[in-house]
C-alpha cells in the first residue's frame, strides 16, 4: 500500500507521460490486463486513457486494471488511470 507522501511522488512523475493504453468499446479484458501488467514490469509507472466509447465506468475499470496487474491505483483523473507496479527485476523508481 502505497503512502500519501508516495503517490504524491507518484503523480508528478507521471505528469509527462503519455497513455500508452486505452479501453475502448471491448472493455477491460484479460489479454489487456497480461500486456499492462508486462508493460508496468518494464516502466513501473503507467498511464491508461479510459475512451468515452468505453461501456464501463472509470472508477470501474481502474479497479479492474488494478487488481487484474496487481497494481497500485495512483491516480484517477478526468479519463485518465495512473497505476504504479514496483518492477521484480528491473526496479527503476526509488519511493521516498
């Protein structure tokens, strides 16, 4: 579980990323989750674009996202989900 102090930390490194998934009409499905969850061993910290064709709700489909790559839910804002994964082998962002 990730402290305030630590997402703080979280989001402004986050700030200049760009999405590099997005739900769409299909949702949040498992081949999805297995391409975030390889995607957050590689870069730790990711940003997923929720689309607004998207059928299910933002708060939901960031819950899913987390659970399924067993990712620690950052931020949520606008459409936009960050989520944090502390990588096994390669281990890139030290937290405060």
């Amino acid at each position: 579980m990730l402290t305030g102090k630590q997402k703080r930390f979280l989001r402004s490194e986050a700030h200049h990323l760009t999405p590099i998934f997005q739900v769409g009409k299909g949702g949040v499905n498992d081949n999805l989750i297995k391409q975030i969850g390889e995607a957050l061993e590689v870069r730790e910290l990711i940003k997923v674009s929720v689309l607004q064709n998207c059928e299910q709700d933002k708060e939901e489909v960031a819950q899913l996202l987390s659970k399924g790559a067993k990712a620690e839910l950052v931020q949520l804002i606008g459409s936009t989900i960050v989520l944090y994964k502390e990588s096994v082998e390669q281990k890139k962002i030290s937290l405060p």
